[in-house]
C-alpha cells in the first residue's frame, strides 16, 4: 500500500496508508472529518538497498587475475563430424 499526502485547509497536512484502489475515493480529515485535498509529492525510491551497496563496492575495484608461470597451454580440441561437414556446401557428399 502506499503512503498518500494530503492537506486540509484547517488542521494542515498528514500521511495516510490506503490502498491504490481508493486512491479516487474522498479522504476526510482525522481531525476534523472534513473532506482534505490530495498533495501530489515525488515516490520515495530507496537506492541505498543492501544488494545495490554490495554491487557498487564489488564492482568498484578490478578483480586482479595472475597466470600461473608453470602452467603450459592447453592443446586445443578439435572437434570431429562424422561424415564430414553436411552443412557446408563445399563438404556436401552430393552435390546438387
């Protein structure tokens, strides 16, 4: 549910909790029950999330990656088809 602003011309401003559905409907003043006028204020959005905090200082500084000196390549690995390569045109067993 969110957090409504509204006035009232004679007891001033307050918050209400009410669900978006009766967002349209009158809201009476707790005070004095007179009908108040809506106040249209910014959302309140929270960057400053646990999750956010942890990907921007996680992200901040670069990894530092080291080879390994000892470490030879490894062979690479070719892979086979039986049959060749049906998908090229110049490996096809047939020829149109």
């Amino acid at each position: 549910m969110p957090l409504y602003d509204y006035t009232c011309s004679d007891c001033g401003d307050f918050e209400v909790w009410r669900k978006m559905a009766e967002v349209s409907n009158p809201m009476p003043c707790p005070k004095c029950d007179t009908v108040a006028k809506r106040i249209f204020t910014a959302p309140n959005i929270s960057l400053n999330s646990a999750s956010l905090t942890s990907r921007i200082k996680g992200s901040s500084e670069p990894r530092l990656v080291q080879r390994r000196q000892d470490a030879a390549p490894s062979p690479r690995k070719n892979q086979t088809v039986p049959g060749g390569r049906p998908w090229m045109l110049g490996h096809a067993q047939e020829r149109l």
